[in-house]
C-alpha cells in the first residue's frame, strides 16, 4: 500500500514540475457543488432521479462518498472507515446502490441506501502482465454496467478489464498490452464506458494518452482491442454524451479539460481549462433547462487544493450533429 501511495506522489509531483499551465477559455463553467473535506473528488455518476455521487481519493484519513441532490446540495456522507486509507477513483449508481473502487485495496465497494458499506469483490492479484509495471497488485480504476447488469472495472497496473457479475463472481473479461502504460506515469486502463449500443468497450490508457475500443462479441466475451484515439494527455474519465460522441477529460493538460470525439475517432471539440482545476471523470445531468456535463476536480496536477464540481451546459460545447443516443436540447 504504502508503495502504490509512493508512486502516485512521485508521478505527481514530476507531473507538477514539468507542466505550464496556460489559461485557455472555457465559458460557461460554474461550480455545481463544492466537494467536503477531505476534498479530493475523483469518480462521479449521475442516478435517473437526479442525484450526483462521487468519490474521495484521499491517502489521509477515511475516504468519503458524497451525494448530491440535483440541485448540488448535499444530502449524504458516507464514509468509508473499514479501511484506512480507502482512496476511491470509479464510482457508479446501480438502482440505488453505489459501487466504488477502492485503488490501494483492491476491492469493490458496495454502499446501500441505507449507507452500510460492504465489500462486493476482492479483485485477484495476477502479478504477470505482458510489459510494464510487473510487481504491482490490482488497482481498479473505472467502473461501467454493461445491459445485463454486469460490473466491469478497469485495473490501471494489471492491464486488465475485470468483469463482475450481479452475484460478484470476478472474472478476466480482457487483458491486453493496450490496457497497460509502458510510460514514466504508471496507470494505464482508467475510465471505461460502453458505446450506447452497447456493442464495445473503450477505455482510456492514461499512461499512453490513448483511448482503445473493444468490441463485444455476441456472447458477451471480449474482441480485439484496438486505438481510437491518440495523442492525448492523461485521458482520465470518459463518457458518451446526448449528442451521441465521446467526452474525455483530462486532470493534466495545459491546453484543454475536456475533448470530444466522433463515434468514428474525429476530433470534434476541446474545452480550455478556465473553470477547471484537473477534472478527473464525466457524467451528464439532465435538468428542465438542458443537460450539464458534470466532472469533479482533483485538482493534483495543478497544486492547487480546491475541491468541487465543475459543470458546463453541453449547448457551450459546439460538437458534430447527434449521432445516437438524446438528441441536445
């Protein structure tokens, strides 16, 4: 534990040092929620009805889940004190239970409403990976469901896709060199979304500032994995809009927060990082005045210690017409 909580550090700070922050423009931002202490919100996942949860990725003390109302007031804290330190990255709603990641102890959290915390999966530790980091244990990252209401959870050092049925029974869904970071920053399968029809899998390769696609067969195993886009720095969380395309933030760029890519890989928008303070994942709210594109700020890569939740109405984000899934309003 104390080894991973090294490196994340290190990275960080040689991240800091070689980074020159730019103040590109990005109008229309605004703070949806301020982030409680500890601060240091990293996953997020928006329910039907509304609410807004995210994750704490904190070494020191409990690590906390919050809940939002849709409004951006707070309404749960759940803390997580089983284990110490907990720091989250993925969070999900499922119904209404919330599923979290626990990075240094490799574990699938499961939060009830009622905010009993359990542990739904251990994920195994492999230790033998194709290339790159080969004495790491697991650390799950992203989280996304696929139809069936199975888990599947990104592990940035084994370079796997992990998936979890409803029962939590855990298995290799895909392991790929792909999924792994041969780079100085050392996580590799980050955030993971399922295309709306639900056909593949992409991920961003954080490491390798890549995001890869991998179909899914017709009985539900994984296909070749292959590179949708390249060339871009630290891709964290990822997520398919209402316009049907790819929305990617980044926590370490200089030059933009969030990019968004045609179904087909085009390079269709970027967002500058006035507004934001290093948004690590994506979700989208629907509301009576349009849908808002929620990410909360970690803030590590800039070194600048404050928490929140960035939000910015899609309408400010010019992008190909829609392709697929709610049309923009």
């Amino acid at each position: 534990m104390e080894r991973l909580r090294g490196v994340f550090l290190v990275v960080v700070a040689l991240l800091m040092v070689s980074i020159a922050w730019s103040e590109a423009s990005a109008d229309g931002v605004t703070r949806f929620a301020d982030i409680p202490s500890p601060g240091q919100g990293e996953g997020i996942s928006v329910a039907p009805n509304g609410q807004v949860v995210v994750g704490t990725f904190t070494f020191e003390g409990p690590s906390h889940v919050f809940v939002f109302d849709k409004d951006g007031q707070l309404i749960r804290d759940v803390p997580i004190a089983d284990v110490v330190p907990a720091p989250l990255l993925g969070v999900i709603w499922k119904g209404q239970d919330i599923f979290a990641a626990d990075f240094v102890n490799g574990r699938i959290l499961r939060i009830a409403p009622d905010d009993q915390v359990s542990v739904f999966a251990v994920l195994p530790d492999l230790r033998r990976v194709p290339k790159g980091p080969k004495d790491q244990p697991p650390a799950p990252n992203g989280l996304a469901l696929d139809r069936d209401g199975n888990l599947y959870v990104s592990d940035s050092f084994q370079g796997v896709i992990w998936k979890i049925t409803e029962s939590g029974q855990v298995s290799v869904w895909k392991q790929d060199i792909g999924l792994i970071s041969t780079q100085a920053l050392p996580f590799g399968a980050n955030g993971i979304t399922f295309t709306p029809l639900g056909d593949a899998l992409l991920a961003a390769n954080s490491g390798e500032g890549t995001i890869v696609k991998i179909p899914v067969n017709p009985d539900g195993s994984a296909g070749p994995v292959s590179t949708f886009a390249a060339g871009i720095t630290v891709p964290d969380g990822i997520a398919f809009g209402p316009d049907g395309n790819l929305w990617v933030v980044s926590p370490a760029s200089p030059d933009y927060a969030v990019l968004v890519w045609s179904p087909t890989g085009e390079l269709l928008a970027s967002v500058g990082t006035e507004g934001f303070n290093g948004p690590t994942s994506i979700d989208f709210l629907h509301g009576p005045e349009g849908i808002t594109m929620l990410a909360p700020n970690l803030g590590f890569f800039t070194g600048v210690p404050d928490f929140y939740i960035a939000a910015l109405s899609v309408r400010e984000v010019p992008t190909w017409p829609p392709t697929g899934g709610v049309p923009l309003q």
